[in-house]
C-alpha cells in the first residue's frame, strides 16, 4: 500500500502532462494561471479566516463556556456525558481546530481509551465545521446570502453530536 501512495500522484502528473499535450494546451501557462487564481483565493479569504480563528481564541480564553455548562453538569452526569466534552459538541462546528485541542486534553487527562476519549473521537468524526465551511468556501467564491445552508448544516451537525453520543453509549 505504501508503495501505491507513492507511485499514484507522479503517475497522476504525468498523466495531466499528456492530456494537456493531446489537447494542445500550454500546461506550464495553465499551472502559471491556476496558481493566480489559488493566491487570490487565499487572499480573498484570509480576513474570514483571521475574524473566525481570533473569535474562537477570545470564546475558549474567557472561560464563559465553561461556567455556562456548570448549570448542566446534573443532567450531564445523570445522561453519562462527561462535562468536558460539552465545549467540544459546542465549537465543532465553528473550528476543527479548537475542537482538535480540546480532544487533545480529554486524551491526557483521561486517555484516548477512556469512555470520554472515544466520545471525543467519535464526536469528531460525526460532524463537521460547518460555520468555518460556509464563511471560507462563500466567501472565496463571493455569495453574500448563504439561505438554507447554515441551518441545514447546523440541523446535520445536532444529528451527528446526538448519533456520536449515542453511539459511544450504545457501543463503549
């Protein structure tokens, strides 16, 4: 297998090298022209980017999430849902990456075998950064009014943080 990963992007390359020269296309201009267009992208989303990850940093620093769910914690307990996890439900679908360290510090203070490290686990793989999605891809592409996305997105998200905490009590 590791042997087929190495070999299936070269023969990819030369693959796109032949066709562009059947088609008689100038492949270098092409690259040139497609790597123009990546830069503007990532310049036209940068200031969601930085808005997005400079939110979330003030959100998790201000503890506020934290104290909020201290009012929950009985019905947590009662519903065998470790408290820690409930930041992660939360920020998901704003930031993979926010959610990535906070499933890093359930696997250190309670293992990556424990009941609240697979939740977390599972939890990452049911869901998806739905709100960081929709502010990158619209905004690189310039729609202004996003319509059903976001509560769809929102509506599967709930779907997927309910089925990953039935699944780990169901299955762990």
């Amino acid at each position: 297998m590791n042997t087929l990963s190495k070999i299936v992007i070269p023969i990819f390359v030369v693959f796109v090298i032949f066709y562009g020269f059947k088609k008689r296309v100038s492949i270098y201009d092409a690259f040139l022209d497609g790597a123009k267009e990546g830069l503007m992208i990532s310049f036209n989303i940068f200031p969601s980017v930085i808005a997005m990850v400079f939110a979330i940093n003030i959100f998790l620093d201000s503890n506020f999430v934290y104290d909020v769910l201290g009012f929950f914690e009985p019905i947590l307990n009662l519903i065998k849902i470790p408290i820690e996890i409930m930041p992660m439900a939360l920020l998901r679908p704003i930031s993979g990456t926010a959610t990535l360290a906070i499933m890093n510090d359930i696997f250190i203070k309670f293992g990556p075998d424990s009941y609240a490290g697979r939740l977390a686990s599972v939890l990452q793989g049911c869901t998806d950064t739905t709100i960081y999605v929709l502010a990158l891809y619209f905004s690189s592409i310039g729609i202004r009014k996003t319509r059903y996305s976001l509560p769809v997105g929102l509506f599967a998200d709930f779907v997927g943080i309910s089925v990953a905490f039935l699944i780990t009590m169901l299955f762990f």
